[in-house]
C-alpha cells in the first residue's frame, strides 16, 4: 500500500472522456472492529483507488483496501493535525476534479462528530456528486460491547451525543454544552472527545442537579480486542480514570444504563468461550 508520496497521475481518460469531476464516497469505517462494517462500505473499501483517512479508522479496517490504492491519511494525532480541515477539504476538490473517485474514510459514522456535515456541505457546493455510507458510531459499538444499551424503559427514554471538545483559542477554551439538558434524569448521555475534560464534564453536570451516584463509565477503545470499560458514578469517574491511565480514543457514558454493563458484559464474554 503506497501512503501516496509519488504524484498521483491525473485520470486522463475521465478527463477526456469530459465526465466531469469523480465521485467523492464518505464512508463510515466504524468504531474499530472490521467486522462492524456494513456490507457497502467493505464494497467500496474493496474497489477504492484514492483513500484519505482518519486516525481513528483501525489498521484491520484499512487492510481491506487493495495494495495498489493509494493512502493518504489526512487525520490527527495527539492533538497534533496532519492537515487542517480546510486542507483536506481542498484535497478532496482537487483529487475529485482531476478525475479521481475518493473515498474518504472516517471512524464511526461520518456525520457523527466526524465534520461529514462540512466535508459534504463543500462537495454539495463545488458540483461534485458524492454518497455517504454510514457507519457503527461509537456510541453503539461501545453500547453493544460493553454491555450498556443507549436506551432502556427503566432508565432512558432520551438519549444525548454531546462532544467534550473545547472550543476557542488559548484562555478562551471553553466548554459550551446546555448542562442543564445534559443533567436531565432519565436519559443516557455519551459524551465524544470528553476525556480532557472528564473531571469539567462530572463537576458541571452535579452542579446543574445530577445527583453525584449517577452512574458514569468510560469505554476505552470500544469494539477492539483491547477495550477497557472502567465504571464509576459522577463523583468517581475523574479520579478513577486517572488511576487507570485511560487513553483516547474512549467514549464518556452517563446514565443508569452506564450500571448496567456489570450485568450484560458477562453474557458477552461467557458467549465468547462458548
Ligand atoms: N465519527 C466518529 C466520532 C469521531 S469524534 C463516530 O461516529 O464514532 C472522535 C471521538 O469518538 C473520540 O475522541 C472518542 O470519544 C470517540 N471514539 C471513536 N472511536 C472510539 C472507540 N473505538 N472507542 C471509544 N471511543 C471512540
């Protein structure tokens, strides 16, 4: 697999033939387990040509593309962008226009807390026909593996994606969330990105009336062989995260469904031996 440092040679034939620019394909890659894609999204893994991808898509998932396609991840590490996303967006453009069909691979689902929105919006704009495969977010790879179904009569009626992300400059680094909605009892909140900000994200939602036993877990790696679920209630998650060394990529997930996987990840793994 070539991680595209040749120039990639224009398609002169589409460009001839006057077909006008190629078509973009988002395709969700899913939390992180291959066999969590859907049938589609292995199809067009299996005929990409031009892939630009994430950090988040897994090796396993990235070795279904063919050897001869080209990668070029466009993604981000430890804080640390490989490109912006006005840059991946222009690329996008460009590789399309110039007669090549992208697939644009993303962790999860593109249009959740993936910039899928915007990615689609510039296509929509720019003339270039594109189709979004949706993928297993991470929420209900994380639901299903560790044992926490996202809504449950006894326990959720309503169910929350909020992102944990800071959003501003320097000081001005803040976490713009409606606590009050997210402390609401009765629903499950999952919170994207929200590691950094665990211990804001447990103080804020006590303070807008979530009593401090509210069960809390943190779904680390979810759906891969290394996954690690710690669980804890509001007052504890911080501190128990720490202890543990949790790293991202991991999922906040708040609620009494949070409680449930002592139960149901039993019947997961007692599935598995069998
Ligand atoms: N589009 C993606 C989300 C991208 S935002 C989706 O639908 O899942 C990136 C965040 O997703 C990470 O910071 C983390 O909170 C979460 N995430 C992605 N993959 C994960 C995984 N395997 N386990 C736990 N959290 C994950």
């Amino acid at each position: 697999m070539s991680e595209l440092h040749e120039p990639l040679r224009f398609d002169a034939r589409a460009l001839l033939a006057g077909g006008g620019p190629a078509k973009v394909t988002l395709v969700g890659a899913g939390p992180g387990d291959p066999e969590l894609l859907t049938v589609k999204a292995a199809h067009a893994l299996r005929a990409a040509r031009v892939v630009l991808h994430d950090s988040l898509v897994s090796d396993d998932v990235l070795a279904l593309l063919p050897p001869e396609a080209h990668r070029i991840y466009v993604g981000k590490r430890a804080g640390c962008h490989a490109m912006s996303q006005g840059a991946i967006i222009e690329l996008m453009l460009k590789l399309a226009r110039a007669g090549h069909a992208v697939l644009r691979l993303k962790g999860g689902d593109p249009y959740i807390f993936g910039r899928g929105g915007e990615e689609a919006q510039a296509l929509a704009e720019a003339g270039i026909p594109f189709e979004v495969i949706p993928g297993i977010s991470a929420a209900q790879g994380a639901a299903a593996s560790a044992g926490m179904p996202l809504t449950h009569r006894d326990h959720a009626r309503a169910l929350v994606f909020a992102t944990g992300h800071l959003r501003g400059e320097g000081e001005n680094r803040s976490l713009d969330l409606d606590w009050e909605m997210l402390a609401r009892p009765r629903q499950t909140t999952v919170i994207y990105m929200g590691l950094g900000t665990l211990p804001i994200i447990c103080e804020q939602l006590m303070r807008h009336g979530a009593p401090p036993s509210t069960p809390a877990a943190v779904v680390e790696r979810a759906t891969c062989p290394d996954e690690r679920v710690i669980d804890g209630t509001l007052e504890t998650l911080p501190a128990l995260a720490q202890v543990h060394g949790v790293k991202a990529p991991a999922l906040i997930v708040i609620g009494g469904v949070a409680a449930l996987h002592e139960q149901l990840a039993p019947a997961k793994r007692a599935l598995a031996m069998a």
